[in-house]
C-alpha cells in the first residue's frame, strides 16, 4: 500500500488567508495529494471542493473547533464536512484546565461523536504537551479522554515529545485508536528550566526523533500529516 502523507494546511497559514487559491496549488505543486485544513477562511463547501477538484487535492481530515459539533451546529457541520469529502474532523485545542470545562468537553464529545460515525465522520482529539500534564485533580486530560470516551487521537509526535514522552511508546499505547499523526519537530523545552520554552522547527532541524516516527507509522500503516510551526 502506497503511504499516504499529507500537509496540515496551518504550515502555511498566512498564504491561506491571503491567497487562498494560489497556496492550495502551491502545495499540490509541491507533490501533496492530501491536506488537513486547519480553517476556511469563510468559503463556501462549494468553493472549497471545487478547488480541492481542480488540483487534485483529497481532505484527509481537518482541525475544526468543538463548538461546530456541539448541538445547534452539528447537522450543519456534518453538510458542510461531507461536501468538501472530509471524512475526519480534529478537535485541534480544547483548553481543559478546569474540571468544570474538561466535563462539559467530553459531554459534547460523546453527544457528537456517534452521530458524526453514523454520518461517516470520524472524530478525533489532537494532542499538545498539556493533555500530558498531571492535572490538579490527579489525572491528565489524554487519560480521562482515553477512558470517558471513543473519540480518536491524533498524536501529535512532536507535543508528545516536549512533554517528556516517548511518541514511539505513545503511537503504539493508542494505535488502536490512531488513524492519522503529525509529522513535526522542534526544539524540545528543557523541563528543568521553567522559562524555557518549545520551539517549532522544519522537518530535520529539531531534535525531535521524527526518522523513528517516521519509520514506526509506515510499519503501522497510519497516515502522517506534516507540520510545521515555525
């Protein structure tokens, strides 16, 4: 089976806003089929297929925000999502630092996500090094996910690094439940300095073990999303 490997479209950020078209061809140039949005840009469903059509671009999944799952948006984000082909939808950045919004976050997760598989939608959960953290109630985030839910994880192999972790040992914990990795490096935050900070890095200039990551998802046959945040 031919890897399949894709761009998470907030690399380019920028140009997407201010060239929306011309970054999408940009990319498909470049030699990537698939891409994950990671926003809009306030165009239509129509708009946006059209131009994945037009060059050759396939949506394997997209960063898209909780509040589009939550009840008085769901159908519309469900039309929206099966008319561009996008048969993934990311929640990218939940803050869940309090119990009160980490419970009123999984209540909206498991509402949503058996009507989003019934619609042939899966939902998933991006990880950043935070979910890792023990929270002051004793647990993390990634932990209560895992157990309170069925919504997927896409490990973000670079956060999982920063927070001290190995993603070798993170991608094979959740394989079961991982259908799509960001590919990405950086410069790790030294966790015994508290002013050190992670820095995003291009493919190959950080010291993430990306050439393991790499070589794990191919045995596994997961589908990597490159990124970068520099």
């Amino acid at each position: 089976m031919k890897q399949r490997y894709g761009l998470q479209l907030y690399s380019v950020r920028d140009a997407m806003a201010e060239d929306f078209e011309g970054t999408l061809k940009k990319v498909a140039d470049m030699g990537y089929t698939y891409v994950e949005f990671a926003g809009f840009f306030d165009h239509t469903a129509e708009e946006v297929k059209a131009l994945l059509d037009k060059y050759g671009l396939i949506v394997c999944s997209t960063h898209s925000h909780i509040d589009g799952i939550k009840p008085e948006n769901i159908e519309a984000t469900i039309e929206y999502h099966k008319a561009i082909g996008n048969t993934h939808y990311i929640l990218p950045s939940i803050f869940m630092s309090t119990k009160e919004k980490l419970e009123e976050s999984i209540t909206i997760i498991n509402f949503a996500q058996p009507i989003l598989e019934k619609a042939g939608i899966k939902l998933s959960f991006h990880n950043h090094s935070r979910e890792f953290e023990i929270t002051p109630w004793g647990t993390t985030v990634h932990s209560e996910l895992e157990h309170r839910t069925n919504v997927g994880f896409q490990i973000d192999t670079f956060w999982a690094y920063n927070a001290g972790l190995d993603p070798i040992e993170v991608i094979e914990k959740y394989r079961d439940r991982i259908s799509v990795i960001h590919l990405k490096d950086g410069i790790a935050q030294d966790l015994s300095d508290p002013e050190s900070k992670p820095q995003g890095r291009s493919l190959g200039l950080g010291n993430a073990p990306v050439e393991a990551v790499r070589k794990k998802a191919m045995e596994l046959g997961i589908t990597m999303v490159v990124e970068s945040e520099d």
